[in-house]
C-alpha cells in the first residue's frame, strides 16, 4: 500500500510539474492608441490587437478603465496559443476635451497585469477657437 501511494504521489507531482511548464503570454501590436484629433460625436471605437505567444490559452478575466467614459470589451473566449485577440475600446466623444485615459487588463499571462493607454483630443468644430482667430496688426506692422 505504502508503494502504491508513494507511486501515486510521485505522480502526481510530475505532472504539475509539466503543468507548470505551459504559460500563456500576451503580446499587444501597440499598447497606446492615438486617436488624433476627433470632432465632437464622431466614432470613439478603437481595438487593442494581441497574440497569446504562450503555449497555454490565455484568459483575460478583467478589463477595466480609469474612467466612465472609456468602455472596454473583453474577449468572451480564451485566445488559444499563436492566436490573436481583440480589446475593443470605445471613448465618449461628445466629452470636448484631451482624451488621456488608461485601460488595465488582467488574464492568466506570465505578466498579468498589462496598461494600455488612448490619447487624442475632442474638439467641437461648431465652436470658434480663440487661438485660430485671426490677430489684427500691431500698430508697429501698420
């Protein structure tokens, strides 16, 4: 009984060993987007395109966004080794305002903690900026 036990055991070990062995890893094509300069209602939809260059599936549990007006989507399935992903983000823009937002993901990755980060400006074109009126000339250019 002692052998069979010492076998199992042994066994057991081995195999979380090997288990041990699979990672899964996330690679992002770019960690920050710049989504220039928008006008005021245009389409805020942006993707965060990854590659799970590990060797187990890669689970992203959570994505979360440092404020309400940036909404990102997860994948619903586990990304399979040498597949890609997608991380859909979507901004308010009809906030007139610099976008400077972060977007945290959290999955089962050999680092599982990954910052991604949108940048860009809103601006309302119906709006006359004071910075693109025209100056009228000094006295000294007259």
């Amino acid at each position: 009984m002692k052998k069979i036990i010492t076998l199992l055991f042994v066994g057991l070990i081995s195999f979380s060993i090997n288990a041990q062995d699979k990672v899964a890893k996330i690679e992002f094509k770019e960690t920050t987007i710049d989504y220039g300069t928008v006008e005021k209602g245009a389409n805020g939809l942006r993707t965060f395109e990854f590659t799970n260059t590990g060797d187990a599936p890669l689970i992203v549990s959570k994505v979360s966004s440092s404020c309400g007006c940036t909404v990102p989507k997860k994948p619903k399935a586990p990304i399979m080794p040498g597949m890609t992903g997608e991380i859909e983000v979507k901004y308010d823009t009809n906030r007139v305002m610099p976008i400077r937002k972060t977007i945290t993901v959290l999955s089962n990755a050999s680092t599982p903690t990954v910052t991604l980060k949108i940048k860009g400006e809103v601006i309302d074109p119906s709006k006359a900026s004071v910075l693109t009126k025209t100056k009228s000339k000094s006295v000294m250019e007259q």
